[in-house]
C-alpha cells in the first residue's frame, strides 16, 4: 500500500486495502493496515481520511505500538495545518497593491 501511494497508483491502493481488508491482521499489521488507509484516502483525496488516521492512532495505542500511533498523529496534524495554512484562493499582486494604498490613503487622512 505504501508504494501504490507513493507512486499516485490509486487502483492498486484500492486493490491492495481491499484485499488486506479481509485479512486476519496481528495488531501491528492492523495498525499499519489502518495508518496506510488513511495515508491514502488523504493522497487521493478522499474523504474518511481523517477518521481512518485516529483509528489506526486509537488501536496502536491499545496495543501499546507508541511508534505507529505518533506517525498516526503526525500525518493527522499535518492534515490539520495543511488545510489552516492553505488559503482557499490566491489574491492576485494587483489587489494586495490596491489594498495597501488605500490603507496608506486612510491613515494619511486619520493621522
């Protein structure tokens, strides 16, 4: 699944978690099973992405997998920041230098 992400190869991704989906996983391989699902709805843009993050975070804690559960929480987080951090449209040059001359022309008229 790892390498289906990384290589944008969304068919084999769904493949891949289909397949491993029906599996009987130790907990660690359902932990991973769980972080890469998530890793991959939130690559290809699909929704549950974040849902599918805590849950692999919630069971890697239970089973005391303190690596995997902070990767969970890292790519949550980043998740997180990308979606603050990203306006939802760029302002084009031209306007911000509208914006600030007339804020310039407000404050040489206020003092």
């Amino acid at each position: 699944m790892e390498l289906a992400i990384a290589e944008g190869s969304e068919a084999r991704f769904d493949e891949l978690r289909d397949e491993l989906d029906r599996e009987p996983l130790d907990p660690r391989l359902r932990a991973y099973f769980l972080l890469y699902s998530g890793l991959g709805l939130k690559r290809f843009g699909r929704t549950g992405a974040d849902e599918m993050l805590e849950a692999a975070r919630e069971h890697a804690a239970q089973h005391d997998l303190h690596q995997i559960a902070f990767e969970a929480e890292g790519a949550s987080r980043e998740s997180v920041a990308a979606t603050v951090a990203q306006p939802e449209h760029e302002v084009p040059t031209e306007l911000i230098d509208i914006a600030q001359r007339i804020s310039g022309l407000r404050q040489s008229v206020t003092g």
